[in-house]
C-alpha cells in the first residue's frame, strides 16, 4: 500500500474524450486523485456528482479532480452526459494504474470474493508525492456531533484536508 510522502505511481491512461493524461503533464498542481468501482451505480454516482458540484471551489485551490475506473471511454462519456459531469474522468481498462495505486483488491459481496477496485481518494502535491489517502471510502457517512446526526460528504472531507496541506 502506497504511503504518505511517497512519490505517486506514474501514470498515462485516457480521458473520457480519448485524450492521453499523463502525470509527467501535471506536476505543478495539487491532484485530487480518486479510484472508483463503476460508472453508473449509486455510490459512483453520487461521489461522481459530489465532486462535480465543488469542481469551483477546488479550481479555486489550484486542485484538479481525476476519477479513476477501469470503464472505458465510451462508458465515461455516457456517465458524463447522463449525470452531467463536469470532472475529468480517467479509464484504466488494464486496471495498471489501479495496481500501482493498491487499489485492485480481493473484495467480498454477498458470500462471493471477486478482484475489483477499493473506493479510494489521494490527494497528491505539486512535487507528485502522495499528501493524504482515504481508503475504503464512505462517500456519505453519518455521524454524531453533539448528540446530533449529520451526513458527513467524502468530497468535504478531501476539501478540507487540500486547504489545511496548502496552508502548511
């Protein structure tokens, strides 16, 4: 499992638009790097949406938010124009990137064990090392403050942490 501090696993994989992302290309700007199961399906979607919707306030941050799945381009671009995506979102068919990443995983689901991807977020600095990693991501978890429940959103969470890592 890859480490805070390390240096992020190189990567070079398309977009939804077929166009080649490379992380060479994004050294200089802090990375919202987020691994994902599936286009389309509840979870997916909302985290998909959530980050859609602060996309501004993390452009604010000199942030760029890359989704990573194995779909394919095609797959991308129908989950874009159905939910109305606006982030980038990066298809890791060979699911390499996915295994440099640790994030290619024995995964259980109703008494049967598949190999599939573990919802995880990096957050990787302008130098390419990994700042912060949420593993086994809850997109939306609740919470008790002060005796009260609160929905506590993933994309907060990373927002949050981006601003306190730019402030140090």
């Amino acid at each position: 499992m890859l480490e805070i501090g390390q240096q992020a696993p190189d990567f070079c994989v398309k977009n939804q638009d077929d166009i080649e992302i490379c992380s060479r290309d994004l050294k200089g700007k802090w990375i919202v790097l987020y691994f994902y199961p599936k286009d389309l399906t509840p979870g997916c979607t909302t985290q998909a949406c959530d980050f859609t919707e602060a996309e501004a306030q993390f452009d604010e941050l000199d942030a760029i938010i890359l989704g990573v799945s194995p779909d394919d381009t095609a797959k991308h671009r129908k989950f874009i124009e159905k939910k109305e995506l606006s982030i980038t979102l990066l298809s890791d068919e060979s699911k390499k990137m996915c295994e440099d990443y640790g994030v290619w995983q024995l995964k259980k689901f109703m008494g049967k064990e598949f190999m599939g991807v573990v919802r995880t977020t990096f957050i990787i600095n302008p130098e390419g090392k990994i700042a912060a990693i949420w593993d086994k991501v809850n997109v939306r978890k609740k919470k008790t403050v002060k005796g009260e429940k609160i929905e506590v959103l993933h994309v907060n969470e990373v927002k949050e942490k981006l601003q306190e890592l730019q402030s140090k």
